[in-house]
C-alpha cells in the first residue's frame, strides 16, 4: 500500500489526509508546530494517525509521497532531506487533482486572484453549472474532491502551490499579472518568482486554455521564451485585440466565436485592475460556452470579496476601507488608484523585501497621513519619512484605528492596504481585516449609543 506522508497540519494538509484515507492509502500527517482544535478534532474522528510539535524523520522519510503545505519553505532541513531521497513531494493541488475528472480552471498572478477565482465560480453558479471553489479559498480541493461530484473545479492557486506540481494540468489556466511579490522565498529575482506562476501552464496541451495578461510586461517577456502548448488568450486594458478581451470606448468587449460587450459602468466591481479581472472572468466564462446573457447578468450581481478594497463603513462623512487582502505593493498601487478621496493609509507588517518606489508618485498625490502598523516599521518610514507631511507609527489595530480617525476629516478615505504580510501581529490578513472592521465599527456603536443617550 502507498505510504503517504502530509507535511502541515492546516486545512490543505487535513483535507489531504482526509481524501488520502478516503482512497485507501496508508496515510500519516506530520505538523512541527501546533494542530488548531478544530483540525485536530477532524483527525481524530477520522482516525488519521498525526503528530504535532515535531517531525518523525525516520516515518517521513519512508514515505513513497509526501505532501507539502504551501507554507512550509521551500529551503527547510525536512524538504532538503525528503528531496535528497528522492521522494516526490506534491502540493494539495497536485494530489487532488489526481483523483478527479472534473474540469479545472486554476488562477494565479500577484494580485486579483481571489476576485478572479470568486468571479468565475460566481458566472458558473450562476449558469447552473455543477461547480466547486478551493485552492487558497475555503474548503481544500482535496476534501471536496473526496466528498462531493463536481463537474468543475475553480481554484486560486498560490506560486507556493504552484512550485509543487508534476502533471497538474488545467482544462483552463489564467495567469492575471505579474509583480515583485514573494521574493523573499525566490532567492530575491523576481523571474524565478515570475517563472513559478508560469507553472501553471507548463503541463497543458493543445486543447487546453491559458488566458493571460497583454500589458503585463514579464508575462509577454517570458512567453517568447517559454514553449506553451496551450491556446493563448489575451485580455488588454490598453490595445485592441484580434481575439481575447478588451475595452473600447464605455465597453469590454470578448471577441471569442461570437463578441460579448458590457458597458464598463454595468460592472458590479470597481477600478482599472477590477476591469482587467472582468475582462479574464469573461473569457473564461466565453470558453466555457456560458451565454452572453449569462455573463452579463454575473458581472452585474457579483459582490467584491471581503478584505478586498471593501467598504465597512461611512463615519462622519469619513469612509473606511478594508483592503488586508493587499500584502505586496503591487495590490496597495491598485487600491490607492482606485480611491479619489484625500487618504490616510494604514500600511505596515512583515516587509518582504518591498520597493515602494512603485506607489510613491500616488502616494505624493492622494495620501494625507501615513498610519504604520507593525512591529518593526522601520522599512516604511525610512521609505516615506520625506514623501508624506504626516506619518506615524503604530503597534496595535486598536491604535492605528483610533490615530486614524482623528486625522481623518468629512470627504477623506481611510484606507487599510498594508503592503506586507500580517504574521507580526496577526494571524493572517483575514484576522487584520476583521480586526479593523471591528475597531471601525465598535466606534459607529458608539457614536450611535452617545447621540441616543443610551
């Protein structure tokens, strides 16, 4: 019986544990850290033999396919030892994927991906069709492969992911854009990063679709290099296209078989880099031989995912803006742009090597007051100390909420786009987000009880 092993305890790695059994595999987890109670309770009840706080080198070593959770790094002792046996080491993505027929539309790229993913699934849902939504959101492909019968799987997958594949092979891959993300775990050269994303072409065939980025300059710089067996696809916000998706004049266009065209201001999402999302939801939408109709009446009804340029609340004429989804600065560039109003940004937490030279003119034109939220936040200020009249730092949500709202005046943003990872102060960016929307509407709680007396 094959042995496998699952590195990482989360819900990548139980869901893969969970399906392994499921198949009949002689399955093991392995967690060097701490189990959450509510994965733990699952491997209990399913009886999956799991360790926590350390690594059986010997049990992980005799494995015949270890399976690897996206957070682990690449450069750990454990992954170094597995590789030198010669043992295959998958990602959850890869070994799902084995045990299912089901088509697959997979998205990756630095920014956009849950938009996208969220936005495909939503024009699949809504045209009936049988479908299921995993990689880096909700339930893992893994445990839905095992439980459910979907004809279609639409998945958001990471470069993480990505660097642990050997046949995933999408029916349809979308690559949205490209910028310096991540780099820390790429040897800082941003073409590695670059070429890990491309990944998710490198197995597809002939019949195969691989939607990507026209204005995108490392995209088209590497697709001259790379040999993509898959039909290509443009969409462009800037150029008109023979085939692909597009804007002309008030409208996108997708010119595939027959043309689909929507008026931009008919699209439920907001901002350029939403447009380009819209475009690449379509075309897949298109290949799919969804119905014009059917498209349009999505793109009208989608709602925005939350922690992603999402608005929590207006406070004294003040709007408040959660966007913790943004850990690079190519995701803060997008949400900066996208806001007309004087801003104060909240921005601050793991640094992975940023440049911020890419948000510094917007930064010039739009930001009033700089809001630092880490631990460490040296990086930051050093970064705008003289490109900003007022920049502060900030320890704590509560604090950076609350010097916030006493900078902000009637007509102004605050906006929470943080450039960086979350893992200083918080679990992850949905924890930071939720925090912020918690301490913005605490404070509309009191406002409300101080004006009726209560």
């Amino acid at each position: 019986m094959m042995k496998i092993v699952i590195l990482g305890g989360g819900e990548s790695g139980v869901g893969a544990a969970y399906l392994a059994q499921k198949k009949g595999l002689n399955v093991f987890l392995s967690d060097k850290g701490s189990i959450k109670d509510e994965y733990r309770k699952q491997l209990i009840a399913a009886k999956i033999p799991f360790e926590e706080g350390q690594h059986d080198e010997a049990r992980i070593l005799s494995a015949d396919w270890v399976i690897k959770s996206p957070g682990i790094p690449k450069k750990a002792d454990i992954i170094f030892k597995i590789a030198q046996k010669g043992i295959r080491i998958s990602s959850e993505i890869e070994f799902a994927a084995e045990f299912t027929n089901a088509k697959i539309i997979a998205i990756t790229g630095s920014n956009g991906k849950t938009t996208t993913t969220s936005l495909i699934y939503h024009i699949l849902k809504n045209d009936k069709a049988n479908v299921g939504l995993a990689g880096n959101i909700g339930t893992s492909f893994a445990r839905q492969v095992a439980d459910e019968n979907f004809d279609y799987y639409v998945l958001e997958v990471s470069s993480f992911q990505l660097d642990d594949i050997q046949n995933f092979r999408p029916h349809i891959s979308l690559l949205l854009n490209l910028s310096q993300d991540h780099l820390d775990q790429y040897n800082y050269n941003y073409e590695d990063y670059a070429l890990a994303k491309f990944r998710i072409a490198e197995n597809q065939e002939n019949e195969n679709f691989f939607i990507y980025n026209k204005d995108d300059e490392m995209s088209l710089s590497l697709l001259e290099k790379l040999a993509i067996r898959a039909k290509k696809i443009p969409f462009s916000t800037k150029q008109k296209l023979g085939e692909g998706g597009y804007i002309k004049k008030d409208q996108i266009v997708v010119d595939i078989a027959d043309q689909f065209t929507m008026k931009i201001d008919e699209l439920s999402l907001l901002g350029n880099h939403n447009i380009a999302n819209s475009l690449a939801a379509s075309i897949a939408g298109k290949l799919l031989n969804i119905s014009n109709e059917s498209i349009r009446n999505s793109l009208m009804t989608f709602q925005a995912v939350e922690h992603r340029l999402e608005q929590v609340a207006q406070i004294n004429g003040v709007t408040y803006i959660n966007d913790s989804k943004a850990t690079n600065v190519n995701a803060a560039y997008f949400a900066l742009e996208s806001i007309n109003q004087p801003i104060v940004w909240i921005v601050g937490g793991v640094d992975k090597g940023n440049d911020y030279t890419e948000v510094e003119n917007l930064v010039r034109r739009k930001v009033k007051a700089i809001v630092c939220l880490g631990i460490d936040n040296s990086q930051v200020v050093s970064f705008f100390k003289d490109k900003c009249e007022a920049l502060y730092s900030t320890s704590s949500m509560l604090q950076a909420v609350e010097l916030s709202r006493s900078i902000a005046v009637s007509g102004d943003t605050v906006l929470l786009s943080p450039c960086c990872a979350s893992f200083d102060l918080f679990e992850n960016y949905e924890d930071r987000g939720n925090q912020f929307k918690h301490e913005v509407l605490e404070n509309t709680k009191e406002k409300e009880n101080a004006g009726t007396g209560e």
